[in-house]
C-alpha cells in the first residue's frame, strides 16, 4: 500500500516515520498510550492504516474529539484528517485540587495511491476512534481483441 504520510516538520517526521515503521513490522500489534504523540502546533493522534481487498481503512485515536470537531477531505489525492479537542477534568479530594486540560488541533495528510477512489470515502466517529474507509476504484483489466484473417 502507497499510502505516505506528510509532515512539514523533521521532528514530527521522524516520530511518524518511526509509527509507521512499526506498524509495517507489525500490523496487527497493539495500540500503546504512547503512541499519542504531541508537537508544537497542537497534537497528533495515532493512527492505524489497513488495505482490504475493495478498501482502505484508516483508524485515528481521537479521545475526546466531537464529530463536529473533525474535518475529513479529499483533493488531489491527498487525504486531510484535521480536528480539535478542548477538555477540562477537575478533581478534587481530600483537600486537593487538580485541574488537568488537553487542548490543542492536529492534522494528519496521506497521500492516497491511485487504487483509491476519492467518491467512494465515508468517515464515522465512534467512542474517540475515527473511522475513515476508502473504497478502491474498480480494476481494469486489458482489453483482448481478437485479429482476425482478412
């Protein structure tokens, strides 16, 4: 599969290249927590890339995104995945307070390879797992034509 990620910054690179080199060595390997990488411009959440026979499937971790907040395109071949998460958990006890935010907006790019279809792109968002299925344009095959004697 073709699909290449794009990153305009050489930290965020080598931290994307580093995920995708394991998921190539492991693809069904589990999903760590640290696997929710953090950069200047806000957060990047991990993200599962599968190929199916008729699809792609893309999973991102978006703990805490509302669908609302997730934006979803395709242009010029290119899959954008962007979004932003605002929370705030308080908790007190025993005297304490602690008061911890994660905030902050991500955006991810892949470039799609030429199987994919851009109209057949659907995106759900369920229990802070995004969802993205890319179907694959049908296969064509050559064309045999038959020479026949004059």
């Amino acid at each position: 599969m073709n699909i290449v990620t794009h990153n305009h910054s050489r930290n965020l690179w080598r931290d994307l290249s580093g995920q995708m080199d394991r998921f190539l060595n492991d693809p069904f390997g589990a999903v760590y927590p640290g696997d929710l990488q953090f950069s200047a411009d806000g957060w990047l959440p991990a993200v599962d890339i599968k190929e199916e026979a008729d699809r792609f499937v893309v999973r991102a971790d978006v703990p805490g995104v509302d669908a609302k907040d997730i934006d979803v395109s395709v242009e010029d071949g290119l899959l954008s995945i962007a979004g932003k998460r605002e929370s705030e958990v308080k908790d007190e006890k025993d005297g304490y307070c602690r008061v911890e935010r994660s905030y902050g907006e991500f955006r991810r790019q892949f470039s799609l390879p030429a199987t994919a279809d851009a109209n057949k792109v659907t995106a759900k968002s369920d229990k802070g797992v995004l969802e993205v299925i890319i179907g694959k344009s049908e296969v064509h095959k050559p064309k045999r034509i038959t020479v026949k004697p004059s």
